[in-house]
C-alpha cells in the first residue's frame, strides 16, 4: 500500500512537477527564439542564481543530452556576449 502522505512520494511529485514546468519554460523560449538562444537564456538565469550553470542545471531546465551538445558552445558564446552588452 502507498502512503500518499509520504514525504517521498510528495518529493517526487513536487519534482517532476518541476521538471515538467521547466521544460514548458523551455520549449516556450525555444518556440519564440530558437534553441540556442533559449538555452543562452537559462544559462544566464542560472548564472545568475549561483554563479554557474552546469549541464546538470541544463538537464533540470529540459534540455537533453543531445541537445545539450549540439547547441551549448554556441549558447554559451551567446550568453557571454549578452552579459557583456
């Protein structure tokens, strides 16, 4: 029998909640600017937050691994050229 009162399952519950928001965010910023910049994007909120953003951060935010590969030099570039505008 679950517990549905179970610090555990409202955790899980709480983070995939999360995780489905975050991937909304994403696919918004994507829809409107494109990939790149999208993640340029969270990378510079992340940064923000904490001083870094880790493929970690970018896997939180949605992105996948190929994703992640294919655009984060180019986002990276993009959100070092933001922040120094």
């Amino acid at each position: 029998m679950i517990n549905l009162h179970s610090p555990q399952l409202v955790s899980h519950a709480a983070a995939s909640t999360r995780a489905h928001e975050a991937r909304a965010k994403r696919e918004r910023i994507a829809a409107k600017k494109g990939m790149v910049a999208a993640m340029a994007e969270i990378m510079q909120d992340r940064a923000a937050a904490s001083d870094a953003c880790t493929e970690a951060d970018l896997l939180a935010a949605g992105f996948t691994e190929a994703e992640i590969a294919m655009h984060a030099p180019a986002a990276r570039r993009a959100a070092l050229r933001s922040a120094r505008a």
